[in-house]
C-alpha cells in the first residue's frame, strides 16, 4: 500500500498568510484575533474575529478586492470567486510553490483536488437579492458558480486545471477533515498519485454571526484572551475565515521527484455520535471511536501518540464532550494537547486542515505549539496534559481531532519523518 | 423605440448608471448618459465598444483599437459565452433594453453586437441570421476536394461570406514552396478566396440569385488590386471573407480580405467569377475559361 507524504503547504490565515509568518506566530502563540468592522453595529454583541490580513473583499463584486501584489488573478478566474475563493487561489499557489510542482505535476490524470467550504453565504445572499430586485434574467452569470457549495472546487479544479479526481465534502466544522481522510484514501487505494486538500471559508459577517443564534460565539471584547480552549470560563469560538492547502502525495512519487516531505500521514478514523443536530455527545463517545479507528486505521497503539491537537472551539459544551472523549480513549496516558483555535480562532469548514497543517508544522520542526489564553484550566479537564506553553520537542506521532454539527467526528494521524 | 427611451434622467437613475458603469472608459459612461438623456443613436457604438473593453483583460483591450468590427468574439477577444452575457446584461442595465437569449447565439463579431443592439434600439429589422456551413457540407456544395480545398468552415450572409482555413503544413505544394522554407503561397490564397465566392454563389439565394447556381458551373475570370502583406505559415490559421461587388448573371465580383489572427494577410480590389444557373445551356464554358473557383 502506498504511503502518503505531506509535500506543500500553503496559509492565508488570521495568523499569517504564508509559511514563515505562521510557523513563528504558532510557535511564540501570537494570536491573529482583532474588532473586525464587519461586527461593530450595535445589534452584534460580538465584536471579535480572527481577521484575515492584507485581503480586502468585504463587496460582493470580485472586482472591488484587493490583494497581494505576490498574486495575479485573471477577471475570467476572479467574478467566478467567493471571498474564500481567492484566500484558497492564493493558499494553492503558494502550495504548489511550496511543493515544487510543475504545471505537468499540476495537471494530469494521477493529481486530483478535494475541498471544503461551506460556501459563501454572503454572496449568495447578494445575488437573490439582485434576482429579487432586477428579474430572474439579471441574475449575475457566475452568481451560481461564486456562492454554492462546491464553489472551491469549481473554481480551484477549473484555474489550477486539474485532470483528476475532484469533489468537495461537506460535514461542517469536520468538512476538511474529511477531506483529508478521503485524500488519503484515494493515494492509499492507488488511484491518485497526488492529491491537493483545500479548506476554507469566508470568515465574515454572515458565515460568522449567525451562530449567535445558538449562542456558540464568545461575546469577549478582549482579544488577548476571547477564544480560550480548555479554560473554565470560556464562553463561545470566536470565528475566522482564510484558506489552507496541503499537497498529500505517493511518498515514492515524491522521493523520486526529490520532494521535501514535511510528515507522513498514516491513517484516519470517523465516526458520528447519533445523537443531536447541533449539541455534541456529552461523553464524546462519537469522538472516541473516530480516534480508535484513526489509531486502527494507522495500525498504530493509541500510547505511542505523542500530540494532539484539540477540536476544542471554546465553547462551554464542544470542550467539554472533547475532555471526555480524550480521557476515556488515553485512559491513563498522557499525550500533550492543545487547541491553536486559541490562536487562529475556530475556522469552521477550515478548521481541521488549517490545524492538521500547523500540527504537520510541528513535526517539521520539532515543537508542539501551546494551548494559549488558559488562566484557569477546566477542573474537568484534570488529569490530561494540557500544554499551556510551546514545547520544543517535536512529536513521533500526533493526530488532529475535528467535529461538525450532527455529531460527525474526524481523527487525523501523522507521523514524524 | 428611441423615442421611449427619451427622458430627463433622475439623478437616482444617473447615479445608477454610472455605478454600473464604473469601470468603462469615461467617454462611454459620458456617451450612455447622452443617449439616454437625447436618444441619438450614433452614440451607441461608443458604449458598445466601451463594455466591450472592460471585460477584457489588460493584454487584450489594444485590440479594440483599429478594425474592432471584424473582431471576433470567442477567438480574438478570448471572450467566452458568459463573458458575453456579462457584456449583454451590462447593456440591457444602461441602455434601457432587453435581450432575448436566443438572440444572441449568431452574435460573433464586435460588428455583430454593434449592429443588433443598434437594430434593437431604433426597432429595426434585425440582419439576417448567418448561415453556419461546416467542413462535410463545404465538401458536397463545392466542386472542390482534397488535397484542393482551402475551407473548413464558413459562415454566410447577404451582405458577405467568411471562412477559416488553418495551414496544416503537410499540403503537397509547400514540399517545393519554398524548398525547406514552407511558405504558404499568394496564389493559394487567391484561390481560398475565390473557393469562398463560389461557396456563396451556390449556397445564396437573392434577387441577383433569383436560381440555384450551378456548381460545375462557376470558374474564375479575372482578379485585380492584390496586396499581400504577411507571410503565413504552417499553424497560422487564416480568417478569410469576401463581400459581392457586382452579381449580374452570368458575371459576380467580389472584394476580398485574408486575416491571420488580428493582422492583416492579403487584400484584393476585385475577384471576378462566371456563373450558370442549374439547368441553363452550356453558355459559360465557352464564354469564360480559366479553371473551376
């Protein structure tokens, strides 16, 4: 069975939109968490957001943004773009770069694309108000194409010209994830030779507020310290958008093109809590399994992992169900974790690929970031290893939990290199 | 329909079409609000070309500059079919009309969406709809085959007749033309045009066509005023088009033009064929020789 080998990155992310700025900012646990415009009318209580620097695209018209010079999009590839369209045009370039490919390594029947996204709720809303005002005929012709979910994969697959297999999945804050999972399975089965993993999200005004009406988002108007997994008065995610992209690869593809390889991805679990719609388990029973077959999946004992970073959205009941699960799968031992969501902020559909990359990052280079903004631990989370500073000992073995609504739970495993 | 569109604009409604406008070149802006504000139509390609422009991207806009009218759409412009709609849907919002989809499928030049939409505006007639010919029925409508054909495809209307060939490089005459340096021959050339004008004979029915043409029935007579100005070369695909002169049975003549791309080939004043209508006596043969198209 072929190994899969992580071989680029690329970040547009509350923390940094490219490599080096992330590795220092995950590394020292500087956050990327600020007032963000879109929230400062009086009817949100919520004011904090992990903003996404340097990208201007808060019009509903593609050709208003701005961006890094470092990229160039076409009009043809932007109006077909949601916000999180060009985080994840501009995330996938710097991946490829990252990864060395060539467009023939891009663009070929063995590389394929899955993505993640959620959509883009914003444009959507635009268009149908455009259509309602003006007439179903005055509806934008890339309205379809810029806001649905799939819009990454459209987008990506058709600009980046990919020949392989493409798809998106869509399981909320586990989407990625899943992602990631089926990626692996496509090389490990044979039938994709490279795949490219793309999360993202808009990270704005209505992706985000929303979800103040179930009360999931911290109401803090401090930004040092609103989004605190694992802290006993941590009241809601604070949201973010961006995009991040990974290269998984056949490792011996990857050797022979003399590919740097950041970490090994040796398995993954799922599993759902058949429980509630929107509440998780409050044993965690559903992450739990996805961990054992992660672990199973990898042919690897649960005691040789060595770091875990948390789903852990700093929300009073998501932390808690994770607490449970962790305790009642690492029964007695004692793997370091930590949440970065206290960095970056809980990127929903982004979530799971943007820490499985910071927790690539870590076995790269041999640390294991802190869970940051903890003043007071959880009593219930006594007794797990909860990192609250950066440790510089790399990791042989970590993994990355994910779970979205319906109680769908992802595990993630890599490996050191 | 000019007459509707007249008005004194709100300045809500300048406001709008400004914004709508925003990123099309000041005199177009300026010309839409002059036609909405007076109904004068002369203004109207201005705003055309104006939309046109800002959907291209930077690299392609100088094309519009000189000869815009013959260039097409899809290849020239690198337009695609939603671009298109973009550009349609921009116009109906400023000029105050509206378009129906199926009215744009025959749309393929610049020319083509200047001349509907001024059709539209004043409530004329639109133009005839161009008839597409493909290469199988170019085949069967003329006398001409392989290695000898210089069409593969062609599009016909009253008013002018156009037509692609892409130079291949394994025709038999660039072996010897020249030796090592394959350059596609003038003479050549003259006849892909002449083809073309036999192709409009035989497929065109008219006032001057009141019968079906003949096709065994047309040959070349004489040419005149031919300037070459470019060579072509293998992989270079020719856009060529013919426009009738003068068609009085049994003489029609043409002027022709040879576009590679968006630079000009070859130029003739006059093309000069002989025809016969199907089912006349064998008048031409003796009148005009010389060899078939």
């Amino acid at each position: 069975m072929p190994q899969v080998a992580i071989t680029g990155l690329g970040f547009v992310t509350s923390i940094g939109n490219e490599q080096v700025t992330v590795l220092d900012n995950l590394r020292e646990l500087r956050h990327g968490i600020d007032y963000f415009p879109d929230f400062a009318g009086a009817d949100s209580p919520v004011k904090l957001a992990g903003t996404v620097k340097d990208f201007s695209v808060n019009s509903c018209d593609p050709e208003d943004w701005t961006y890094p010079d470092a990229y160039r999009v076409r009009r043809e590839v932007l109006r077909g773009l949601a916000p999180h369209g060009l985080f994840a045009y501009c995330a996938m370039q710097q991946a490829i770069e990252d990864a060395g490919l060539s467009e023939e390594e891009v663009s070929n029947l063995d590389t394929g694309i899955f993505t993640a996204s959620a959509g883009s709720a914003k444009m959507l809303h635009s268009h149908l108000e455009r259509m309602n005002r003006h007439g179903v005929n005055r509806c934008s012709p890339l309205g379809i194409v810029n806001s649905i979910v799939g819009t990454l994969t459209f987008n990506l697959a058709s600009a980046y010209h990919i020949k392989g297999a493409s798809a998106g999945f869509v399981s909320a804050c586990a989407s990625s994830g899943h992602a990631l999972g089926y990626a692996w399975d496509e090389i490990t089965l044979g039938r994709q030779k490279r795949m490219f993993v793309v999360g993202g999200e808009d990270g704005n005004r209505e992706s985000i507020l929303p979800f103040a009406g179930m009360r999931a988002l911290s109401q803090c108007k401090d930004p040092e310290i609103a989004s605190r997994p694992f802290d006993k008065d941590r009241d809601g995610f604070v949201g973010t958008g961006g995009s991040v992209v990974m290269v998984l690869e056949d490792e011996e593809l990857a050797r022979k093109r003399g590919a740097t390889i950041y970490a090994r991805m040796v398995g993954w679990g799922q599993a759902s809590d058949g429980y509630n719609v929107a509440i998780s388990h409050p044993d965690g029973d559903g992450l739990a399994n996805a961990m054992r077959r992660a672990a199973a999946c990898a042919k690897v004992s649960l005691k040789d992992i060595n770091y875990i970073n948390a789903h852990a959205p700093s929300t009073p009941i998501g932390d808690l169900s994770e607490i449970r699960a962790l305790k009642q799968t690492f029964n007695g031992d004692r793997p370091a974790i930590s949440s970065t969501k206290a960095l970056t902020g809980h990127g929903l559909s982004l979530a799971s690929i943007m820490e499985a990359a910071f927790t690539v990052l870590g076995l790269r280079h041999n640390f294991m970031p802190g869970s940051a903004h903890i003043m007071s631990l959880d009593p219930e989370a006594t007794g797990l290893r909860i990192i609250k500073e950066t440790e510089d000992k790399g990791p042989a073995l970590a993994m990355s939990n994910s779970s979205g609504f319906g109680g769908a739970n992802v595990s993630l495993i890599f490996q050191h290199i | 329909m000019a007459d509707s569109t007249v008005k004194n604009l709100t300045p809500e409604e300048e406001e709008l079409i400004k914004d709508s406008l925003k990123r099309c070149s000041p005199e177009s802006i300026e010309a839409a609000l002059s036609y909405r504000r007076t109904g004068n139509t002369d203004l109207i390609p201005v705003v055309i070309l104006g939309i046109i422009e800002r959907f291209l991207e930077p690299d392609i806009r100088p094309r519009l500059k000189n000869g815009a009218d013959e260039l097409r759409i899809f290849e020239d412009l690198g337009v695609d079919s939603l671009t298109l709609v973009e550009v349609i849907m921009l116009v109906e919002e400023t000029l105050d009309i509206s378009i129906d989809n199926n009215e744009l499928r025959d749309l393929r030049t610049v020319g083509d969406v200047k001349i509907f939409i001024d059709c539209k505006l004043k409530g004329l007639p639109l133009p005839e709809k161009a008839l597409h010919i493909p290469i199988e029925e170019i085949y069967q409508d003329l006398p001409h085959g392989p290695p000898f054909l210089f069409l593969q495809d062609a599009t016909l209307r009253q008013s002018e007749a156009r037509g692609t060939y892409r130079i291949a490089g394994d025709e038999f005459f660039l072996e010897g033309h020249f030796k090592g340096n394959p350059v596609f021959p003038a003479s050549i050339m003259l006849e892909a045009l002449g083809q073309l004008a036999v192709l409009y004979l035989v497929k065109t029915k008219s006032e001057s066509l009141p019968k079906q043409v003949d096709k065994d029935k047309v040959f070349f007579s004489s040419c005149d005023g031919i300037r070459c100005t470019r060579f072509c070369k293998p992989g270079d695909k020719l856009t060529l088009s013919i426009k009738p002169k003068r068609i009085r049975h049994p003489l029609a003549s043409f002027e022709g033009h040879i576009m590679a791309g968006t630079e000009k080939v070859a130029f003739a004043e006059e093309i000069s064929l002989i025809f016969d209508f199907c089912g006349e006596a064998e008048s031409v043969a003796q009148e005009g020789p010389g060899s078939a198209g």
